[in-house]
C-alpha cells in the first residue's frame, strides 16, 4: 500500500534499493546530498548533481528534465552517511520559469526496483521558491525511513546548498547551473493519464481537478524554538524550540527563547564519524517494532549516543503530531468543499438529500480523522516504550530531580555534553515528556519569569508565591551547574538587592558554594556588576591579543553564572547598561545571567530593554505553552524539573559540591 506524505511525515523504507522519481511537469534540475548522523554534509564528494552524477550508492540526472529517475542503494553509500536529501531547482537562464509558484506541483515517489511506490509527496504550497529540498531518507534505531521535507528557498540553489551546511555554496550553484546549461535536453513528456486500472494521473497543467487527496503539508520553517513572549513587547501565546530537546547548540523548537532561534541540532564537535550504535533488540514478535535500546543513536560516548537519542525523540514526536494536525486538518476541509458542492446544487435542498450529503461529509470526515488518530497512537505508543527505557538509563546531567542517579552523583572531572533545564509535551499526549537540554558550556542565559501575565497558570497564583517559586526554581538550576562542573570551575554570584530571596537561597548560602554573600543594595549591585564586568573586559582582550598568559593571577577564568533576583529593583541606569553588557558579551567569554523578572515591570525603561529579553533564554516557574515552534507550527508545553516533595537531594549535591571544593582545595 503506498503511503501518501504530507510535509513532515515520514515512512519507513521496506527495502534499501530504490528509485526515487521525478515528475514535474518542466525542467528542473535533481540532486542529492549525503549528510552523516549530525545532517553534516562533509564535502562537495559528498553532493550528487549533474556536473558530478555519481556517487557510491547514489545516482541522479545529468541533465535538467521535466521527469527525473534516482537510484539509491542505501547499503552502498560511503561510511557515515546516515541520511539522503533530494534537492530540486530550477535551471537559470534557460528561458523557462524562475519560481516554483509558476509551476505545477512537482511529485516525488519513492519506489522499490519493479515500479511499485512505497512512498509519495506533492510539494504544494511553494510561490516565490526557485530550489526545494524535497524528501530525505534517513537511518533511525537501525531502519531506514523517508521522510517529506518540502522546504523552499527563494534564494535559490545556493542559498539551499548553504542551508546543507556546503562551504561556498555560490561557487557550486554556479558550477551546477554552467553543467546544466551545457547539457540542458528536452524536457521529458509527463507519464500517461489514469486509466481505468487506477494509475496517478500527472497533468503538466497542474489542474486543480487532479490534487492528490493528502492532508495539506504544516509549515515548516527552518528554525526549531523560539518564545513569542520576547519577540516584542506583549507576552504573546503562540502555537518549539524545542526548542526540542536540545537548546543552545535544535532548535529546534521553535529557540525556546527570546528572539533568535536556538540550535537543536545534533553536536559537531567531531568531524570524523562516531562509532556505530549498538544493535537494537530483536523484535518481539514478526512484523513489529524492534524493543527499544537506551542509548541506540550515535555518538563517541553514551552521553552523546544518548543525547542524540533524545533529539530524534523530539523530532520523532514533532512530525508525527504535525502529520496527526494536518490530516484533522484536511478532513475537516475536505467536508466543508463537500458540503458546500451537494448544497449549492438546488436539486439538494428539497427532501432528504441535503441531509444524506452532511452525513456523508461527516462520516469521510470521521473516518479520515480515526486512521489519523490510528496511526498517531501508534507512533506515540513507540516513543513512550522509548522514553521509558531511555529515562532510567540517563546521567544525572539529563535526568531529573526524582531519577535515583542524582543520590549516587559524583562531581565529575569534565563538562558533560548538556544540562536538562526541564521537560517539553504537547497535549496529544502529556505524559510523554522529552528532556529539554541546553548545551554546555552555555551559549545563552536564562530568564526565569516571574510574571503573572507571563500564562493562565502564573495568573492563578498568589504574587509573592510565584516569585518565590520563579527565585527556587533559579536556585535549582544553579545547583545543577554546580554539580556537573569539575571542583573549581564553576562559580555563582548572586544580587538580591532588597534581601527578599534569603529564603530560597538558603541551600547556597548554607553549603557556602556562593562566591560570596547575595549582594544587597546599590553598593553591593555595583560591586558584582563592576567584577564581573572587569573579568569580560580582561579575558576579551586576551583572548583578541592571544595573550592568556597576561592575564591577573588573582581572575577566576572558569565559568560564572550571575543570579538577579527581582530585576530591575535596585539598579539604576549604569547598572543596567552593565548587565546588558554582560548578556551581550558575556557567554562567549564564559559569563552567563540568571535572571528572575518580570518584564512587565520592567516596562519603564521602554525598549532599551528588548535586547536584553531576546538574549535569554525564557523558561517559567509553571508549567506553560510559551515555547513556539516555527518549523511545524507547535506550541510546547514546558514543564520545570521540580523537587520531590520531601526529598533532601539539592541539599546532598550542594553538600558534594561543598566536599568536592574542599579536597580540590578551591
């Protein structure tokens, strides 16, 4: 049974040796890239196009043409490779169309050697796009899959190259567009009309009589996360970034954050390609999924291979709820035109047969909407047996608070891959919960709201409960950098300007792992602003002059983390100036902000702050749907770690971050 994509879905691939087809009704140009496990695509020897037509296990066109065939044999590609990317453009300076809007639909199958199609995709919605990354077939848990992409560039097909991550893309454009022009051939006629045993009519008019009855595709930006709230003024809901589950390297989506997206993508910290990831269980019965393994992904270690693991949970659960959304989508659209055919027809509006044709459109609407459903359950149903065997089997880095491993923690010796800074869902199923985690070292600050416009649930609660809330959530979160940084290497200031947070702070205070006392009051304010200050400049100029060796014995070079509570209370203009600085300039010389605001009070210092907020990333002290998705349309449901109700843990790790500073002598 073919399976017909929407943008988004994906398919898994019975057999490894296909043919990927092409039908688009003018010329259009057909190529391929490889990318390994990250989606890198490691050179030019690794982009199939027509100046270089061949690569092992991939073959494409040499030429542009109205119809295109590409063979794959996916056990042939070279080491490494773990994903296919098909790639459209149109031919420039060939007289023809500049814009896939002006164009019918291209159509792409994918089919197994004899003909049969295992997978199709219409790229509908494209307008100003003159290059479209079509599908992609990918390596997941030791299968193959297709998956319909659908993304369009208006820049063309170097601006796509550049998107694949290609070095000099214009030059390669270039290149590709002179062998095209060189060899530019007749377009190939379009395949026969149906015939009377079923097969897919492809009208080179694109007549909207011949659409193929899919779901509409969900939009599908390239940026996974971002948080509306801090995009402007107004803290504004919207439907991430996740951003997935990685942030801050993504993301995805929808940079769970203010302004900017956040890169969910899988860690390049390596170039040559990690080690193959174990084999998955054998399936439990014929024809199932095979039973899920922790740590399945790639990568050099079990953090990354677990890691990666969670960013194609993510993903796996951004699609499949995006494809879920579409099909109700279209099913609903679908009944509304048929309602409206059977009732503009007068001969419909006497007796019963007005009410057989809403019957009618209701129940395909019905039926349309349970095999979606169907096919949702079933996906959510594999991803949940994942997440319970990947949950138990995480460092304490990624688990949290409630996961035994944090009593048995140790302080480690080096930085862990990323930090988990709470939990992503989507309401088609709440339990299931993917690990948000922002890269170390961090890349962007945070931003804790503690607003009650900020959502519905902070609206409910009492004012001083919830800034209590938003300031232990701040304090957990420090714990946590605290104890997956090496002795040493970590340190945290805070400004508690009118003394408000000595509650919440206690835990750091007590175990005495602050750098020193909560700064209180304009002197104190100016103080930790002015040090902190003074250690960006200083490690700035350094590091321009490459000089490290110059720099004051006395300067603490590792990592710090600056607390403020109830900001912008106790700091006048300079100080705000200061801590914009700080967030501007700060990370990349291993400063971060840790702020606990509401930014409604914020208000009168008028726009000079927005920079500020967009550099932040935005979490809250309850759960709320603030992160937005751009890529699928998503509104994610964050969810803070919180601390079992009686349990000692942030005591016992500030009590070994204590020990640990002790008998490394800092």
């Amino acid at each position: 049974m073919t399976a017909e994509l929407v943008r988004g879905q994906n398919h898994t691939l019975p057999q490894t040796r296909l043919e990927i087809r092409v039908s688009a009704g003018t010329p259009v140009v057909a190529g391929a890239t490889l990318g390994d496990e990250r989606g890198t695509v490691r050179g030019i020897e690794w982009i199939a196009h027509p100046g270089s037509p061949q690569l092992p296990g991939l073959e494409v066109s040499q030429q542009a043409a109205a119809d295109h065939r590409l063979a794959v044999d996916l056990e042939a590609l070279p080491a490494g490779a773990h994903r296919v990317t098909v790639l459209l453009a149109l031919p420039v300076g060939a007289g023809g169309p500049v814009r896939f809007g002006a164009v019918p639909a291209p159509f792409v199958a994918v089919t197994a050697l004899d003909g049969t199609e295992i997978a199709t995709f219409t790229l509908t919605d494209l307008d100003a796009e003159s290059a479209v990354s079509a599908l992609e077939l990918y390596r997941r848990q030791d299968a193959w899959k297709v998956r319909a992409v659908g993304q369009g560039y208006a820049g063309g097909l170097a601006e796509m190259l550049a998107d694949q991550g290609v070095t000099d893309p214009a030059a390669l454009a270039g290149s590709i567009q002179e062998a095209v022009t060189r060899g530019l051939a007749r377009s190939v006629a379009p395949p026969p009309p149906r015939t009377p045993e079923g097969d897919r009519v492809r009208h080179a008019t694109g007549s909207a009589d011949h659409r193929p009855t899919a779901p509409p595709p969900a939009p599908e930006p390239p940026e996974p996360l971002a948080d509306p709230a801090t995009t402007g003024p107004a803290h504004t809901t919207q439907p991430h970034t996740a951003p997935g589950p990685a942030a801050g390297g993504p993301s995805a989506a929808a940079g769970p954050s203010a302004g900017g997206p956040i890169n969910y993508a899988h860690p390049r910290r390596q170039h040559a390609a990690p080690p193959s990831p174990p084999p998955a269980a054998p399936p439990a019965q014929p024809g199932q999924p095979a039973q899920p393994v922790a740590g399945d992904a790639t990568g050099w270690s079990m953090d990354e291979r677990l890691y990666n693991q969670i960013w194609g949970m993510f993903e796996d659960l951004a699609r499949a709820v995006a494809a879920y959304r579409s099909a109700v989508d279209f099913a609903e659209s679908r009944m509304d035109q048929e309602l409206d055919r059977a009732l503009s027809d007068p001969r419909n509006r006497i007796g019963g047969a007005g009410d057989r044709a809403r019957e009618a459109a209701r129940a395909k609407r019905d039926e349309l909407a349970s095999r979606a459903r169907e096919a949702l359950d079933r996906d959510l149903a594999q991803l949940a047996a994942e997440a319970a065997v990947v949950e138990p089997a995480l460092p304490a880095a990624y688990a949290g608070w409630g996961n035994p491993v944090w009593h048995a923690h140790r302080i480690p010796m080096e930085i862990p891959m990323a930090l988990r800074i709470g939990d992503l869902h989507l309401p088609e199923r709440t339990d299931l919960r993917i690990p948000l985690l922002v890269r170390l070292p961090l890349e962007r600050g945070m931003w804790v709201d503690s607003g009650r416009t900020a959502s519905e649930a902070a609206a409910l609660m009492d004012t001083d409960r919830l800034r209590r809330l938003a300031m232990e959530t701040a304090v957990a979160h420090a714990a946590r950098l605290l104890a997956v940084y090496p002795p040493g290497e970590f340190a945290v200031h805070v400004i508690d300007p009118a003394g408000s947070a000595a509650g919440p702070l206690a835990p750091l205070v007590e175990a005495g792992v602050l750098v020193g006392p909560p700064a209180a009051g304009p002197g104190g304010v100016a103080s930790v602003l002015a040090h902190l200050t003074r250690r960006v400049d200083l490690v700035q100029m350094a590091v321009r002059a490459r000089a490290a060796d110059s720099l004051p014995p006395d300067l603490d070079t590792g990592e710090q983390l600056l607390v403020v509570n109830d900001f912008p209370h106790g700091f006048d203009d300079r100080a705000v100036t200061q801590l914009r600085y700080l967030a501007d300039e700060g990370p990349a010389v291993g400063v971060h902000l840790l702020m606990v605001a509401d930014r409604e009070e914020a208000s009168a210092y008028g726009p000079v702050l927005d920079p500020l907020w967009r550099s932040l990333l935005r979490i809250t002290p309850v759960a709320d749907s603030h992160l937005a998705d751009p890529w699928v349309g998503h509104a994610w449901t964050y969810e803070p770690l919180t601390i079992p109700p009686g349990s000692r843990v942030l005591e016992q790790v500030l009590s070994a971050v204590a020990a640990a500073r002790r008998a490394a002598g800092r």
